[in-house]
C-alpha cells in the first residue's frame, strides 16, 4: 500500500468540456452503471487517503445542479467548491486553483471524464509530486505508432520511449502557479498541466498508471467503462 503524502493536497476536477462525439453536450451526467460519469471520479478521490479537498470546475449555469444532483445526492465530502469553467481548459484549471485558496501544498488535475482512476493511482502520484515537484500517471504505448502526411505512411515513430499521458497529474503548488504565470505571460495554451510545466523548464516525475484508466470520448469508451465496473463489482 502507498504512503500517503502528509503535504495537504487539493484536487481540481476539470469537468466543463462539452463531448461532441458522444453525441451530448454533457457527458460527464451521462449515467454509468447507476450514477453519473463524473459520481465514479469523485468517487475514487473521495476514498484516496492523500486527498484532502475537491474542486469540481463545470459549465457555468451548472453549480446548483453539481452541487445537489452530484455532491449532495451521492455524498461526496470531500467537495469544498463547484466553480465555473472557462473559455479554455487552462481557464477552467486557474478558476479551480483560484477557489481552493491558498491553504493547499500539492495540487492535482483530474479529467472529469475519467471514472475509472483508483485511489492507488491518485495516491502514488501525489506521492511522487511531493518528492519530486511534479509527477504524472502514464503508460506505455502498445500499438506501433506511424506518423503520416497526405494519406500516406511517411516513418514508423519508435515507441519505446512513448507514453499515453493521463491524469491525474500533480505539482507543488510552487511549481503550478510559476507554470501557469508562464504560460500566461506568452499566451501560451497547452493540452495538460504538465506541458505548461515542462516548458517552464521544471522536471515532470513518470508513475504508472492503468490501461482502464480511460479518458470517456465515445460510445464504446462507455461500454468499455461499465465492463470494468461491472469486473470490478463482481456483477
């Protein structure tokens, strides 16, 4: 079992993207096995003993319905604020960071649409983050990778040094902020935390994630979802 950190930690849920291709503009309330997507995220933070705090960030307009359909209904203590998302996902990340406050030493992101992290994965990353300043969940690419241009194959990309990035990620609070600030001050937008981090020039610590640990994207990641609930309810 993984040591938890003693470093009081805040984890930011991001959960304000729209979900085109599942064919609904919201698709972390859509229900799996018997709650909502987002309900199996929250709850996984709420049983990783080295979270002490959640933020959820949602589409503005949806606080109340968080707060009472989400953290109210399925009992999520842990939940201190549901804060409006941004234009961007970085907005919606600094509007998380910004309604934690200031009494937090590490700070994590988690996709809202990934319902199937464990407190293991949560706990180990945050674990690393506190030693090392910034850590990840990721795993290693399985498939061969090709890069292509104009419909055809033009290289096959090594793949031994590949990874599948996921979240959650974590950092000091220290690192995140001097991140961000960057980014900020060279309009800078990248597709996670840890890309703002990297090009901050700060060291991004590798811990092993899970291949169930999927980010919910189409209809078969659903069905894929309620297959390893399922496995793992023993239904």
């Amino acid at each position: 079992m993984t040591k938890p950190s003693s470093k009081k930690t805040v984890a930011i849920i991001p959960s304000a993207g729209m979900g085109r291709r599942m064919g609904s503009r919201k698709k972390n309330y859509l229900t799996l096995l018997d709650r909502p997507v987002l309900a199996h995220t929250l709850a996984a933070f709420e049983n990783a003993s080295s979270i002490h705090s959640v933020i959820i960030v949602v589409p503005p307009g949806d606080e109340a319905f968080c707060r009472e359909e989400i953290v109210a209904k399925y009992g999520f203590t842990k939940v201190i604020a549901v804060a409006a998302g941004g234009a961007e996902r970085q907005d919606s990340v600094k509007n998380g960071i910004r309604a934690a406050g200031k009494d937090f030493q590490i700070i994590a992101v988690h996709d809202g649409a990934r319902p199937l992290v464990t407190p293991d994965i949560i706990d180990r990353t945050i674990g690393a983050a506190a030693e090392h300043g910034a850590a990840i969940a990721a795993v290693a690419i399985k498939d061969t990778v090709k890069e292509s241009s104009g419909g055809f194959v033009r290289r096959t990309v090594p793949r031994e040094d590949l990874l599948s990035v996921q979240t959650p990620q974590a950092f000091s609070r220290e690192v995140l902020e001097a991140a961000f600030a960057k980014a900020a001050e060279e309009g800078f937008l990248g597709t996670d935390e840890s890309s703002l981090v990297e090009r901050a020039g700060f060291g991004v610590r590798v811990i092993e994630g899970s291949y169930e640990n999927i980010k919910i994207t189409t209809p078969e990641d659903m069905a894929f979802a309620e297959c390893v609930l399922k496995k793992r309810l023993g239904v």
